[in-house]
C-alpha cells in the first residue's frame, strides 16, 4: 500500500486519501522518509522546497483544491511510479 505523507491541518485530504486505500502518515522525519507522495498545504514554500529535496517523492500541493482532487493527483503520479509496465520495461 502506499504511503502518503501528509501535513497537519489537512484533514479532509488525510480521510479522502484513507478512503481511496492509501496508508496516510504525518510529516515527521522517518515518516517522509518513507513516503511515496507528499501533500502540502501550499502555505509555507519552505516546506515544499526541504520535503522534495529529503523524499524524492512527489510532493503535491493541496492549496486551492478538493480533497478528491488530491486523491486523484496521487493516484497519478503514484501509478506511474507503480506501474507494472514499468517493471515489465526490462523483460527482453
């Protein structure tokens, strides 16, 4: 299952994301670490700036949107990353 991190103060978008089958964490060290997504509120760019650069991981910025259309942007960028033709690229 994967893993999203996801600020404080998102709520909706932690429930949504819940609700889809995603495993919601916070945003502590060891929790984005292992994140395959994170999700922002769009507030604070320094935020953006440090979790891209620790994670890797795509990192989503909720300000504006609906949480579906969070749900959405995850599933996304994430099925892209987990794609099984993307595994099966280096079959012969």
């Amino acid at each position: 299952m994967p893993v999203v991190a996801v600020e404080d103060g998102l709520t909706n978008v932690r429930q949504a994301l819940a609700e889809a089958g995603f495993e919601v964490t916070g945003m502590g060290p060891e929790e984005i670490r292992r994140a395959q997504a994170v999700v922002i509120s769009g507030l604070d760019t320094d935020v953006l700036q440090r979790q891209d650069l620790q994670t890797g991981a795509p990192v989503i910025d909720a300000g504006g949107r609906s949480a579906e259309e969070i749900v959405e942007d995850v599933r996304q960028r994430l099925s892209f990353t987990f794609s099984p033709r993307s595994q099966e690229s280096g079959r012969g």
